[in-house]
C-alpha cells in the first residue's frame, strides 16, 4: 500500500513565509522607493527605484539570497540545518533593519540621489551642461524646496522582511523539531493511503472464508 505523505504544518508555513518574503524583498528592492519633486508638485516629479540606492541593492541581494537558502534547507545535511535556518532569520532582520531606517529617514537617504536624478532629468531636457543643470536644481531647491514621498517599492520591501523573519523562526523550529524526532518524518505529517489495484486494473479481493463444517 502506497503513502501520499503531506508537509507538517511547520514546514509548510516556514517554507511559504520564506519564500514568499524573500520574493518581496527582490521584487520590491527594483520598484520605486521614492519620489523626488520640487515644492511638493507632482508634475515632474523623478522617481528613485531601491537598486538606485545602495540600499536596495542589499536587500535585493538579501531576498535572492534567502530564497535560494530556503530552497537549499531541504537538501542540505542534517548537521547544517541549523546554521542555513539561522542564517535566513538573519538575513531577514538585516532586511528589516535597512527598511525599517529607509521608511524613518526617507529624505536622508533619498535626497542626493534623487537630487542628482533631477540634475540628470534637466541636463536632459534642456540639453545644457551638467554643471548648468545642477545649479538650476540648488537654486530651485532653495527657492521651492523639495519634498520626497515614499512609494509602494518600500512598503513591499518592509512586508517582505518581516514575512522572511518569521519564516526563518518557522524554519528554524522545524529544524529543531526535525532533530529531537532523530531527522524522520515529522511528528505531525500526515500520510493518506491509496488504494492499490492488481495487474491490468483489477482490484484484490479478499478470498471467502470456509464455511464451518456440518
């Protein structure tokens, strides 16, 4: 008789938050984090996407990097277990770090590039000399000001290394609960039977018993 044989909970849950956090955190880091506009104006405004930080370019490396080691817990040895799972958690609250300082310093971290970005933008449209174009900027800044609005790429990076953290924690108790059970099956997987069938379709059956004898 053979066993379909379903994922515990635990590792169900710690392999789908991983995931899924880790795709955030990539997907998030190439969208747009911010954007740049003078006086507050829509019109105009330059958006700064998280690779153009160096930033983003961490946590696009981090959420690559917690993918592949959540796919890799599943094939590694026994022994390393630990050590992968750990570093997934860690991986995620380095993420969770960066965007959690992002989100609270957005006009800190976004304003040389996004200044530069608007220098860029200027040089382009007008076709003047970069050093024109930056102290029409400046003194546009100075005039206008600048303002600087977050935009749905860095939210998506917070979810994600949040998602990637707890998962990591849910790895890392499967983990330790594969190891107290010696590495077998998990404890609570569950295993559903298939019928089986005889040669050319044809089911078993169960010989009559004998009669008893008069």
């Amino acid at each position: 008789m053979l066993a379909v044989v379903k994922p515990s909970p635990l590792r169900l849950w710690g392999f789908l938050l991983t995931v899924i956090g880790g795709a955030a955190l990539a997907f998030g880091s190439i969208s747009d984090w911010a954007a740049v506009s003078l006086g507050g104006s829509d019109e105009g405004a330059v958006a700064t996407k998280g690779i153009d930080l160096w930033q983003g370019t961490v946590t696009l490396a981090l959420g690559t990097l917690i993918v592949v080691a959540i796919l890799a817990l599943r094939f590694v040895r026994p022994e390393r277990r630990t050590a992968l799972a750990a570093s997934i958690t860690a991986m995620g609250l380095v993420a969770l770090g960066i965007a959690v300082w992002c989100v609270s310093s957005l006009e800190a971290v976004v304003t040389d590039t996004g200044v530069d970005t608007l220098v860029d933008t200027v040089v382009t449209q007008l076709g003047i000399a970069e050093s024109e174009a930056r102290r029409l900027v400046e003194q546009a800044l100075g005039t206008a000001g600048v303002e600087i609005q977050a935009r749905a790429g860095l939210w998506v990076v917070l979810v994600g290394a949040v998602l990637a953290t707890i998962g990591g924690l849910v790895d890392l108790a499967w983990v330790r609960r594969k190891r107290e059970l010696g590495d077998a099956i998990d404890a609570d997987t569950h295993a559903e039977p298939e019928a089986s069938t005889g040669h050319a379709g044809e089911a078993h059956l169960e010989p009559d018993e004998p009669e008893p004898a008069p």
